[in-house]
C-alpha cells in the first residue's frame, strides 16, 4: 500500500486542506463501521498510539487508536492554522507538521519565496522529511496553494522546488487557485505570473482551478436549490455544501467554494484510498497525461455537482454524467474544452460503475472530442467502488487540452497592463534576492508556454481521418 502527503501552503491551501481532511473522514467513517486502521485509511491517515512516548504508529489492521493526517501545514500567518488547531479537526495535527509566523507576505511574492523561503529553509525540509520517514511508500505530495496572494503563490512555489530538491523520485501534483479579473488583491497578476514560471519548471502536475468558476457553480447550485422544484433543496450531506453535515459547524463565506476544490481532491485520491475494479496509480496521472513536460496543466471537472434532496427528482443518469463532464459548466476553470484540442483524458470513475459502460460511453463520445492525431486512444481510466457520501456515483475528468491557453492569456495582460506602467515594482525591489529580471523571465516562460499551446492548437484543422486501407483481393 503507499502513502501520500498533502502540503498547505496560505490561507487559501490551508482552508481547503481542512475541507478535504474533513470530507475524507466522513468518507472513510462512512464506509469502515468496525473502526479498524485499515489499507484505505492507511494512504493518508497514521494510526497513533499517544500512550507511547515515541508516538508509536500502530499497525494495519488494528483498531484505530488516533488518526493523524499525514500533511504539512503552513502559512506566515497564525489565523487560518490557529483556527483549525481549535477546531474539530485539532486532534489530526501536532507541532510537528505545522509552520507558522505573525507577519504575512503582503500580498508580495517575493517576501514569501525570497524572504520566508530562506529564513524556513530548513524547517520546511524538517517538516516534509519527517512526513515522509512516516510512510512506507510514499507515492505523491499534493501541494495546495492559492496563485494571488504572497505566501500562497510565492512561498508555496518555493516550497514546490524543494518538494524536487529534497524527493526527485516522488510525484508531485499541484492544486493551483487562480485568481479572477476582479480579485481585490491588486498585485496578483505579478504574483499569478511570478508563480507560474515554477509551477512550469518544477510541477509533475497542476490542476488550475480559476475562482470565477468556483462562484458560478456556487451560484448554480443555489439557484437550483432555491429555484428548483417546489420542495427541493440542497442535501445536507452533500459533499458539495459546505458545513452542513460536516464537522465544521456554521458555514463561512469561502466553504462552498473551498468544498468544490476539497471534492476534486477527495476524487483525485479515490483511487488510492479505496479499492476498485480499476484502480488508477498516482503516478500514472503524469504518466498517461502529460505528454510534453511543461504542458503538465490538466482542467479537471466534476460531476455530479450537487444533488437534490427531494426523492421526485432523479438523480444525474450515467450516461447524461459522463457528458457533463465533458462540458464547460462542469469545468472549475472558464474555457470550452471541445473548441480546443485534447493531448489526453483520464476519467475517474465512483461508484457502482461496470467497465462495460465506461467504455460505452468513451465509444459515444469519443467522435465528438477533437484529440491530437497521434494520441486518439489516449484515455486512462479507474473504477472505484466507493461513491461519495450521499451520491450514487460521481466522476471526475482531468482533460489536457490546449483550452488552458485562455486562462493564461488572460493573466499575461493582467500582468502587461500593471508592467508596462511599473506600477507596485518597488514592492518587490526592495526584497532581498529579488531582481526586474524575474518578471521578464516569469512572463517569457508564460508567453512560450502560450505558444507551445497555439503550436498544437495549429494542427486542429489537419487531424488525419483513418488512413484507407488495402482492400484484399478475394
């Protein structure tokens, strides 16, 4: 069995974290009535006994004694981890796993990669080696990590290239937060633009998740709960609402949001925690998709969004699922997927699902998704027999389509815009480390990033159709 570790880095990653860590136990609870430690929980959870000094961890298959998350935590400000640390999931974490400080990074990159980046160096590798000397066989770090703000976007991407540094042998997959055009923090194009540079370099994986996109499915689901059929609301154990059912009591303004990213995290790791017919390797996520390696961007979506809890309304039928998620409403970023081209596609399936219709419905849809010439079959795919508590099934796709171009666009003349007048330059100058030359190669990295997408997207136009084949004289 491997393990995983997920790292938090802001106060964006770190609330998601807590969504995720929260929904995975409800999920594990939901399925292991005899409270024993078993292979599932063992992925991301140790079973310790704090009775013994050493904190000894308890073997699988025994009962479960006390679950810690394996995670690191950290972030330049106390109130987000302070919170958790008081919260119902304060037993999960101990001092080890947690980095702190009073200050914040001003909304400034560089503070958090320059600045905050060498002062926690070492501790920050303290903290990841003892993460990993706790797993058997470690297969993945997700880092989660906000692209807007300073921590998030610069100490996060710092602590991304030591995750290579420190275990190059080890995956890592990055759930990226971007932020939208009307983000209050007025630097974030620099900070977005500064961070994607590293994520290019340094990143197995990214899962670009755009805030705007979080806010319109939020505001989807409450117009169907509201709008709906008379009687219909939202379920309160969907895994979609936040608090509601969960552990963490009052809902706050960001959980809905934070929960659609947290359920795109519980569905990634499916796979991993339970067992399917099909099961998907972590590692076969960069394997199968990434064909180009700085073309590692996937566009995840999610399916079914939310359900209703009146019994008269069906819930989302199979077939009609595996549609959605080809569709943009199901993207957590804002683009349309089939007026781009696809480089791969895994679908990650929950639930009771034969294989027989999933490979039905790639058949069906197959014709109508525009895929590179030289990559038609390349689909991954998994089978997980655990669904979501409170749905029937659900499936994830994480396409890699050159549709990600557009977000990119649109953050490279955020960042024109405020460059080309110099505005807030000094803010970051005056950092130690920090150099104008980081901002021309952070946006010739993007701008040649953009361009390998347009290279492919060229090539649209020109896919082959089957090439004749001989006909056999009889």
């Amino acid at each position: 069995m491997t393990q995983s570790v997920v790292v938090q880095v802001g106060q964006c990653g770190n609330q998601v974290g807590c969504r995720f860590w929260d929904l995975a136990l409800r999920e594990h609870a939901h399925v292991n009535k005899k409270g024993l430690y078993d292979e599932a929980l063992s992925s991301f959870f140790r079973n310790v006994d704090s009775r013994e000094s050493d904190g000894g961890a308890h073997v699988v298959g025994g009962r479960i004694q006390h679950l810690k998350a394996r995670a690191v935590l950290v972030d330049m400000e106390e109130g987000v981890v302070n919170e958790i640390l008081q919260g119902p999931l304060r037993e999960m974490f101990d001092s080890t796993q947690l980095l702190t400080d009073v200050s914040g990074s001003g909304n400034n990159w560089a503070v958090g990669h320059m600045t905050y980046g060498s002062a926690y160096r070492e501790q920050i590798v303290d903290k990841l080696r003892k993460a990993a000397e706790h797993c058997d066989c470690l297969q993945c770090f997700f880092l989660i990590h906000s692209m807007g703000g300073g921590t998030g976007s610069g100490l996060g991407t710092r602590v991304l290239s030591l995750l290579e540094e420190e275990f190059p042998e080890v995956c890592r997959i990055v759930t990226s937060i971007y932020p939208s055009a009307e983000d209050d923090v007025i630097t974030s194009p620099y900070n977005s633009v500064l961070a994607m540079r590293e994520l290019t370099e340094h990143a197995d994986c990214v899962l670009p998740v755009e805030n705007q996109s979080l806010v319109d499915i939020v505001d989807k689901i409450k117009h169907m709960s509201h709008g709906g059929k008379p009687g219909s609301a939202i379920k309160r154990d969907s895994t979609i609402i936040s608090g509601q059912g969960g552990l963490s009591g009052t809902e706050k303004p960001f959980d809905a949001m934070n929960n659609i990213v947290a359920n795109l995290l519980l569905n990634i790791t499916s796979s991993a925690r339970f067992e399917g017919s099909l099961n998907m390797d972590l590692n076969e996520i960069a394997m199968n998709l990434v064909p180009f390696p700085r073309l590692h961007y996937l566009v995840p979506s999610l399916t079914p969004l939310y359900t209703l809890a009146d019994v008269s309304v069906p819930t989302r039928r199979l077939d009609q699922m595996f549609s959605d998620a080809f569709s943009k409403d199901h993207q957590l970023i804002r683009a349309d997927p089939k007026h781009s081209l696809y480089l791969a596609c895994a679908l990650m399936v929950r639930g009771n699902v034969q294989v027989s219709d999933l490979r039905r419905n790639i058949e069906r849809l197959k014709p109508l998704l525009p895929f590179v010439s030289w990559n038609q079959e390349g689909w991954k795919t998994s089978l997980c027999s655990v669904p979501p508590v409170g749905h029937s099934h659900a499936l994830l796709a994480l396409a890699n389509n050159t549709c990600v171009k557009l977000t990119f666009m649109e953050l490279r003349e955020r960042f024109i815009r405020l460059y080309r007048k110099k505005a807030h330059l000094h803010h970051y100058l005056h950092v130690d480390g920090m150099e104008q030359s980081c901002f021309s190669e952070a946006i010739s990295s993007l701008s040649s990033l953009i361009e390998e997408y347009q290279h492919l997207d060229a090539t649209k136009g020109t896919l082959m159709p089957d090439a004749p084949r001989l006909r056999i004289a009889r």
